[in-house]
C-alpha cells in the first residue's frame, strides 16, 4: 500500500469510526431527528457540490426515486435516528461496537430472503461467533449493565436495517450505471425529506446552540457523512476493494478508544472481547465474498455510518479466487 492510500485509510477509519462520539456530542444539544436531519443535508451538500464540478446529473424517474426513497429510510433514517436514540442511553462505544453486527444481519437477510445460496459451515461458524461476541457485549448476567437496555437493542436493530438495506439496494438499485457519487447523494437527499416529515414526532424542541454540539455536527455532516465518502471510493481505486476493507476492523477500536478518552466511557473486558469476538465472525462470513460481476468490499457490509456505499450485489455469491479490483 501507498503512504498515501495509507494515510487515507487511516483519516476513513479515524472519520468513521469518530461519528458515534460526534453523534453522542451532538446530543448534548440536539434531538436524535435534528441530528439526522443536518447530517443527511450537509453531507448532500458535499456530494452535491462533487457531482457538480464533475457535470454529473442526478437520476431521474418515478420508479429510481421510489427505490432510493426505500433505501433512503431503511439505511439511513431508521438507523441514524435509532443510533442517536440509543446514545441517549449507553456509550458511544457501545454503539460503535454493535454496529460492526451489520455484516453478520446482512448475510442472514440475504440467506432469508433467497439472495444468498450457499451458507457453509465456516460462515455459519463465522455466524454463531459473531452473535456470541454480541451477547458477550450485552453481559446480561451483569444486573449493573446499561447496554441491557432499551439503548443496546436500538442498536441491534439499527445493524439489522443496515442489513436489509443493503440486501435491498443490491436487487432494485445496483447496475444502474448511475454514478455514484449523484446515487448517494438522491439517497442522503430522499433521506434528510423523510426524516424531516417525521420531525413533529419530536414536538419541535429549541436546540441548545452549544460549541461542542454544533462542531460535532457539522464534523458528522461534512466529514463523516460526505467527505468520508470520496475518500472511501479514492482509497478502492487505488488500492482495490480488499485493502479498504480493512477498515471495517479499524472502527470499533476507534471508537471505543475515542469514547474513552474524550468522554470517559468505560472500556470492560467483556465489550473488548466480545467486539474481538464479532469482528473475528465477520472475517469468517465475508471471506472471499463478491457481487455479480462485483467485487462487495466489507466495508459496503459494514453498516457503515456513510448512508450510500456502493450498491450492494444482487445476490452473494462465494468466490474460489481472490477478490478482483473494481
């Protein structure tokens, strides 16, 4: 790898893997919606500004919209609302931890619904390890446990929607030929309008227009909803999907490092054994998985808190060879 493909993947890691502490400080000021409302814009206004300079139009018709608008709630607004409702609750590290569950939830909802064949008992390990380490994670037996809770579930089900979403966009949106930086863009778009329709769910509270509120907001908008995103693309043209995988297994040790030492969240034995043991099941279910005629890095499995990776696959299929460079 290049020093700068490394640097890259280093500032990808560090930008996503932040954006729990980000959310967790936002909510110092703001409501979980209003959160998810300015990420969402301020992130279309990065890509949208991209797609400008490039002359990149954005897609048009009836039935693309209504896919992106699908996409849009069940990878964006249902998890980015339910991770900012849950960090009312538990740590920021928690969160970072049980979100890196996506990959595990999408090859199970892929298997559910038809998309995803062939098992094996590897994955099936890789499976049973991962949600083991998630249990590990919750600690149940502990009676003195915040991540029993409410908070902690949120979570499980924002990694499911995660899941769903990418098992979805694979089947109505991948193979387009739409650009993907206009794609993610319509989505984050068709996401901020739906999270706004919902925001008298809320009552309409005053934001408390703090320092550390705002700043993080407009880092989780700009650089980890928007800025991270081209990185992502730069770093898998350079580099090939394989390598910029790799920072799947970057975030949750960024962010329960981060909720430590920034907010003082406690780091347990269980949570750094359990988040080991989910990220070793991940390994062992994405092992050498592709798209049709794609490669489909972990990264775009991951749950990631960038709302519109590339479009998954259609339907997974495992490999005998090594994943080929977009």
């Amino acid at each position: 790898m290049s020093r700068s493909s490394l640097v890259r993947l280093a500032l990808l890691a560090l930008l996503w893997g932040s954006s729990f502490l980000w959310i967790k400080l936002a909510l110092r000021g703001f409501t979980p919606m209003q959160i998810v409302v300015a990420r969402l814009v301020l992130g279309v206004v990065v890509l949208a500004l991209i797609a400008r300079v490039r002359g990149l139009r954005w897609p048009r018709g009836l039935g693309i919209w209504a896919h992106l608008f699908v996409a849009a709630l069940i990878a964006n607004a249902i998890p980015y609302t339910l991770f900012g409702v849950a960090e009312q609750t538990i740590g920021s590290n928690v969160a970072g931890a049980l979100n890196a569950t996506t990959p595990l939830w999408a090859v199970v909802i892929a298997f559910l619904v038809g998309t995803e064949r062939g098992v094996g008992l590897r994955r099936v390990g890789g499976l049973i390890l991962g949600f083991a380490g998630t249990v590990l994670i919750f600690s149940p037996w502990q009676s003195s446990s915040e991540i029993v809770s409410w908070g902690g579930v949120a979570c499980l089900i924002a990694a499911a929607s995660y899941g769903v979403s990418y098992v979805y966009m694979g089947r109505f949106l991948a193979g387009r030929k739409i650009p993907s930086i206009t794609l993610a863009a319509s989505q984050l778009a068709a996401g901020a309008v739906l999270v706004a329709i919902a925001l008298p769910v809320e009552g309409f509270p005053s934001p408390a227009w703090r320092f550390d509120a705002v700043g993080s907001l407009l880092v989780l908008g700009l650089l980890g909803t928007g800025a991270a995103y081209v990185l992502n693309y730069r770093l898998i043209e350079d580099e090939g999907p394989t390598v910029a995988a790799t920072v799947t297994y970057l975030l949750p040790v960024v962010a329960v490092a981060l909720g430590a030492l920034v907010v003082g969240e406690a780091v347990t034995w269980p949570m750094v054994l359990g988040t080991a043991a989910v990220l070793a099941g991940v390994r062992l279910v994405q092992r050498r998985v592709r798209i049709e005629g794609q490669t489909l890095t972990q990264r775009q499995m991951s749950g990631s808190n960038v709302p519109a990776d590339v479009p998954p696959a259609r339907r997974l299929v495992e490999e005998g060879s090594e994943s080929r460079r977009r």
